[in-house]
C-alpha cells in the first residue's frame, strides 16, 4: 500500500473489482465514493431552478408593466380634469358671458362642476399613487437583488462544472501515481466550490417560491384600495354631474326642439356673407 499525497493507492492485485492494466495504481472504495458525492448537478435541479426563476422573471415584467400603465393611467386623468377646468374658464371668458345672462349662469354651472370633478380625481390620483404606484415600485425594487443573487449562483455553477471536467479528465487518464495525486488534488478544489454552489441553489430553490407567492398577499391591499378610490370617485361624478343636469335642465324644451333651433342658428349664420361659399 502506498500513500500520494493523502491519497490512499492500492496495488492491481489488491483491488477486486477485476483486472487492471498492469502497471496501473488505483484509489481505495472510500475515495472512489467520494466521485459518487462529488458530481456535476443533476439536470432536474437546473429543470427546478429554471421553472421558479422563470416565474419570477414573468413577474417581474407583470410588475414594471402594471407600474407603468398605472401611471399612464392616472396622468391621463390629471390630463382630462384639468383640461375640462380650462374649457370652462376659457367659457367665462367668452364675450357671450357678458351678453347673455342664461348662458353665464349655464357656464358658471359647468365651471363649478369641472372644478369639483377635478378635486375629487385629484383625490383619487393621489389615493391611487400611494396605495398602488407606491408599493407596486417598492415590490420590482426586489428583483435588483434577486437577479444578482440568480448571478452569483451561475457563477458559482460555472466554476463547479469547470472542476468537475477537470476531475473527470484525470479519472480518464491511466491511474498512475502522479494522475492519482493531480486527481486528488482536483477534487479538493472541486470541494468548496461544490458546497458553494449547492448552499446558493439551496437558497434559492427555498425562498424563490416563498417570494413568488407572497405576491397575493402583498398586492390585495392595494387593488383593493384601488377599487374603492375608483367607486368613490364614479360615485361623486354620478352626483356632480346629476347636480349639473338638474341646472342646466329647462322644461317645456325637449332634446328634439332644441335640435330644431339649433338647425336654425346654423342655417342663419351660413347664410352670412362673411362664411359665404366664393
């Protein structure tokens, strides 16, 4: 028996597994079973490790998505109710306000009624960019972090495969006593690296489906919150602008007579010179 560097070889004759090449020196069985533990991963776990983090990446491009068209959402709404506030006062300002008082009294109606609607979709916007926008940006701050830790895992894995060949090329080898002591040494190395990469699947593998989860719990709040700010304000819209037709209603002249006046106006101012076909 003769020992390489911590590396127990045995003599062709001593080993019973059936005939060697002569010449050769081979490994005790307690070192042979290391290169049963010491094995590249198998492909299921990169199977597992792809479908949970494959999940997450949906995620978080659901998450940026969402984000962003909520935003868009509720300046488009800012948009509507300030240009709706800018239309009315743009009204009052007509020279017709100063002629007419029915139409000043229609205008001054409608202008109240832009202002509320704006107030109360500010309200909502503001509701909408704290309980959702807010916490929707807090939640895709995560993955940052996620995808550098999914980075150090795939380093780690690079480096486990690169030893693991290196192993397997002086288990190719004839086993003399200087590839029997570079193997050794080999799977030293491949050791560490090994545990390395396991501990980061490990962790991985566990929290990844506990994130991905969790996303229920965290979001309901807020689409719920969502939900009420957009009943609240239809609600108040529904009163504004119930408020606003009761105003502007004038009985005895319905929908059809007014058209028909309307027409009139119409035909009258055609006929001016100053719109006149040449």
């Amino acid at each position: 028996m003769i020992a390489v560097q911590g590396t127990v070889l045995l003599e062709p004759s001593l080993v019973a597994d059936g005939p060697r090449p002569a010449g050769a020196w081979y490994e005790s069985r307690d070192d042979l079973s290391v290169v049963k533990a010491v094995s590249a991963p198998a492909c299921q776990v990169e199977r597992d490790f792809e479908r949970e983090y494959g999940k997450l990446q949906q995620l978080e491009e659901q998450t940026k998505r969402l984000q962003k068209d909520m935003k868009k959402s509720t300046d488009a709404d800012l948009a509507m109710s300030k240009s709706a506030v800018k239309i009315s006062l743009d009204l009052l300002s007509n020279p017709l306000c100063e002629q007419d008082q029915d139409f000043l009294n229609m205008v001054t109606a409608l202008d109240t009624a832009m202002k509320r609607m704006d107030a109360f979709n500010q309200e909502k916007v503001n509701q909408i960019q704290k309980t959702v926008i807010e916490p929707l940006k807090k939640f895709g701050s995560v993955f940052p972090s996620l995808n550098m830790a999914v980075k150090r895992r795939e380093q780690a894995l690079q480096d486990y495969r690169r030893l693991q060949a290196k192993v397997e090329k002086y288990e190719e080898k004839e086993k003399t006593g200087p590839v029997l002591a570079k193997l050794h040494q080999a799977r030293e190395e491949l050791r560490p690296v090994r545990d390395d990469f396991e501990a980061k699947n490990k962790q991985l593998l566990d929290e990844m489906p506990r994130f991905y989860s969790s996303r229920l719990d965290y979001f309901q709040p807020s689409f719920e919150s969502l939900i009420r700010a957009q009943v609240v304000y239809y609600s108040e819209m529904h009163k504004i602008f119930g408020d606003l037709t009761q105003q502007l209603a004038q009985p005895g002249r319905p929908d059809e007579q007014r058209e028909r006046e309307n027409e009139a106006r119409l035909s009258e101012l055609r006929a001016l010179s100053i719109v006149a076909d040449d």
